[in-house]
C-alpha cells in the first residue's frame, strides 16, 4: 500500500467523519413518566420482601435510585398528593383532608406561582398528560363518590394538556375506583361487598388494566412528537379493595405469605395515636371486623395479606407493559422514571387495617427513580427523605428553573454521588393532631391534644416496628430533637383544639 493511497485514505476518512457529523446534536430534554401507586407500602422484592412478586418494579429499583427511607407528608391520599405536587409541607388543617386538592387548587385563577409540578413542566415546554389518579379524584374531577362527573370542575384545571380517564363498564371514575370485575362498585351495593375479589378476567377486567391500555397507546403518539412529555400514570391498587384477577393471587400459596411481625397495641400510647380501621370496615361483607379491641384471625389476616400482595403483583404487571413500551417506542433512554407510593398502610400491624396514623407503616413508602445514564443507587436507613422533595428534584434534573420557594429539597446529590452533606437526616410528616419526626434512628411525635402522653418516641434501632413509646424513659433525648421537630411546625395546629 503506498503513502499517497494511506494519505488519500486518511483524507476521505477525516471527511466522512466531520461532514456526516456535522453540528454537534443539542441533547433533547428528558420526558418525565411518574407512577403514582395508590396504598403501596414498601412490599416490594427490591425493598427485601423476598414473597411478593414485583419483577418490574423490582428492575426500576435495581437500575435506579431506590430510598430505603422516603416518607409521605400525610398519610391520606389526597393530602400526600397534594404535598408531593406542590412541594410544600400542610399549612392547615384543611392541607390534611382527601379534599385538600380540591380546596387550594379546583376554583383557584391561574397565578404566577404554578398550581403544581406538572403545571411548571406544562409553562416550560412540556406535554403534559394525565391517567388516572395522580390528584385526589380518579379522572381528575371534583365530584362526590356517587355523584355524575357531568359538568364537573378539574382538579388541577391549569396542569394537563390531557386528562385521561377510561371507566368501561364501571361508568364513572368513583364507580372504577371501588369496583369489582362484574361492573359493580361499593357505593352501587352500598358497601354490601367484600374487602377482596379474586376476578376471573384478564388485566382489563379491572379500571388500572384500561388506564395502563391508554398510557402504552398515548406514548406510541407522543414518541413521535419533537415535544419533550410528562406523563403521570395513577394506579389504583392495591387501595381497597383488594381485588387483582385471579392469576395473580395463584402466584402465591397463602402458607408462605407472614403475619404481621406485631399485630398487637403498641405500648404507652393512647388510643388517639391509632385508629379504628374505618375504611376497611366499610367494605360490609368481609369476615371480620377490625379493631382495637381484638385482632382478626390469623387465617383471615393472611388471606387479606393474600389479597394485598395478589393487587401489588397485578399493578407490577401493569408496570411492566409501561416499561416494554418505552423501549420499543426508543422512549427508555431519554426518559426518567419515577415510581411512588402515596402512603403505606397497616396490614393488621398495631391491629390496624388502613393508613392515617403517624407510625412508621403508614408514613413509609417506596420512592423509586431512575435517570438514564446514571448508575443504579441505594440511598440508605441513614438518610430518610420526603416526598416534597421530588417537586425540587425533578426541575434539577430536567434544568428548568424555579424562583419560588418549595419546602423540599434536590435529591439529586444522592442520586449522583449517593451522599449529600448539606442535607438534615430528618423527615416530617403531619395528622392525627401530631406532627412526626423521622431520623436516622428516631422517630418523634408530638400532639397537640389533651390526651396523654402527647410525646412519643421511638427507638428504630432496638424497636423497628414502633412496639414501644420510650418518651418517658429518655426524656434527654426528646429535649435534644424536640428543637429539631419544631423546624417541621408549620403553624397548622396554632389553635392546639383536639
């Protein structure tokens, strides 16, 4: 080979190379999928339950930034969700209630400070679109439980290019929510039904089968849009009633799936700590009653655990025809993914049946993120964070600015170096007259109520289900976070009133 041809061949490459490259390719912003799973405690297989089948959430975890930690603000639907799309702690009583999203949001103009996340990516550039519960209501409306939809006020009226809802046979969005595969609902047979319902169908006999139908169908549209998108995919289950078709509940054999580790009272509390497991009693026809004063068998709590694990698997299922979408729509590699739980939920744990309390269960939750290109992380015990904090997060990490104040906090730090040395180890969540502190090792909570004790401490490296209020006993280490809990008090109970 002579020098000139190796010249002449060096030249042609160098061309080639230079002109088929031509400007450099600007990087196009990252799309936003946000799953929201309604009731999901961290009973999941990447969060150690070594029973539950979750293969795809499990993958999300693996291959993302999974928070052993991560805390809602109100342990209600309708509250945690609001804090979590405003990035803002409860300012009042009314921030605590299921309406809390209807009350600051539904009737309110648009204003400079935008009504939610999803309204800040919609103002910057965003296609925005909604499926399912990602506010309070099911499709998005104001509507009561056995209310027509028809003529209805948005939720979030200044959020969504689209607001997607498909109810089938069930008719309207609440109908969905509380249905069983027959095209009945709780309302409809006043809460003459059962907490659980093994339907022999196909995962479109249930409302989240239809909602995941329309998301795989919208991203086949918005793969082909030069738009960047946020899609928010609200899933029902596993909210009561348990109900998933019955291929999911033969994955399990009922033997193998524990009881609650502590189904007793916790000790050293009052009885306004807890709750009467209202919910789960409404749905009538169900074997036993739950309560304080007794326990439920020990057959009938693990077929209702049955019943959980069986609607988690379904939604995981669901998940999964997300997830093969993104990739063979070539979504996967510019899309972040984010996958939370609105709140936990007592399966039998303190003899509760349900959320809204201050303990551990119905306060923790998963929080799932993944970013293309980043290294998969474990953000451990020593860090607990908030649900506020993702508001804060997703902005950084699309670049779109914020020159408003949000109570949260950038979790980037964590998802790129798995350390943040400006971050406070500490969580707040707000309700039942109480504002609760999780640290490291500590959970505090403080009452503003008369009945005693008002303080109550748990010590979460000797006592990890919360068995036993030590308030009294350390009474030095209450009077060394007490300070810090008072940095979380927003002013919502000033008035002190039971």
């Amino acid at each position: 080979m002579t020098k000139t041809f190796v010249l002449a061949l060096c030249c042609l490459s160098f061309f080639l190379l230079f002109s088929c490259k031509g400007p450099a390719a600007e990087k196009k912003p990252y799309n936003v999928l946000f799953i929201a799973i309604d009731d999901l405690r961290p009973e999941l297989g990447v969060y150690g339950n070594d029973i539950i089948q979750t293969p795809n959430l499990d993958a999300i975890g693996l291959q993302g930034t999974l928070f052993e930690n991560h805390y809602v603000q109100v342990p209600t639907c309708g509250a945690s969700r609001c804090s979590i799309l405003t990035g803002l702690w409860p300012r009042s009583r009314q921030h605590l209630q299921n309406s809390a999203i209807e009350q600051f949001m539904s009737n309110e103009p648009e204003r400079e400070r935008p009504e939610s996340f999803v309204h800040h990516f919609k103002r910057n550039g965003y296609y925005t679109v909604g499926i399912g519960k990602i506010s309070h209501s099911v499709d998005g409306l104001w509507y009561g439980y056995e209310e027509s939809p028809e003529g209805a006020k948005m939720e979030m009226p200044h959020s969504w290019d689209e607001m997607l809802f498909d109810p089938g046979k069930w008719e309207t969005g609440w109908n969905a929510f509380f249905g069983y595969a027959d095209g009945s609902n709780r309302q409809g047979k006043n809460k003459q039904v059962k907490p659980y319902e093994a339907g022999e169908v196909d995962d479109l006999g249930y409302p989240d089968g239809l909602s995941t139908q329309l998301a795989v169908r919208k991203l086949k549209e918005l793969s082909d849009k030069d738009q960047p998108f946020f899609m928010g995919l609200g899933l029902f289950k596993p909210h009561l009633p348990f109900t998933a078709p019955k291929k999911y509940w033969d994955l399990y054999d009922r033997e193998d799936i524990p009881l609650s580790p502590f189904p007793e009272l916790p000790e050293n509390v009052h009885p306004n700590s807890l709750q009467e497991s209202g919910e789960f009693n409404s749905y009538q026809l169900g074997e036993e009653k739950a309560g304080l004063d007794q326990k439920l068998t020990d057959d009938y709590a693990r077929k209702l655990r049955h019943a959980y694990y069986a609607a988690v698997s379904y939604s995981d299922a669901l998940v999964g025809k997300v997830l093969e979408t993104l990739e063979s729509e070539g979504l996967a590699d510019n899309t972040i993914i984010v996958v939370w739980g609105d709140h936990g939920w007592h399966l039998g744990d303190h003899r509760i049946w349900g959320k809204h309390t201050n303990f551990e269960m119905a306060l923790r939750s998963p929080l799932l993120i993944k970013v293309p290109g980043m290294i998969p992380r474990r953000i451990g015990t020593e860090m607990p964070v908030s649900s506020i904090d993702l508001y804060p997060t997703l902005m950084e990490l699309t670049g779109i600015p914020v020159d408003f104040p949000l109570d949260g906090q950038s979790l980037v730090p964590l998802i790129t170096a798995g350390e943040d040395g400006a971050r406070a180890a500490q969580a707040f969540s707000y309700f039942r007259n109480g504002i609760s502190m999780r640290t490291q090792r500590y959970r505090l909570v403080k009452y503003f109520r008369e009945a005693e004790p008002t303080i109550e401490l748990y010590d979460h490296q000797n006592d990890p289900m919360e068995t036993v209020n030590v308030a009294a006993e350390h009474p030095e280490i209450v009077a060394q976070l007490m300070p810090l809990l008072e940095k979380g008090n927003t002013g919502l109970y000033a008035d002190s009133s039971n």
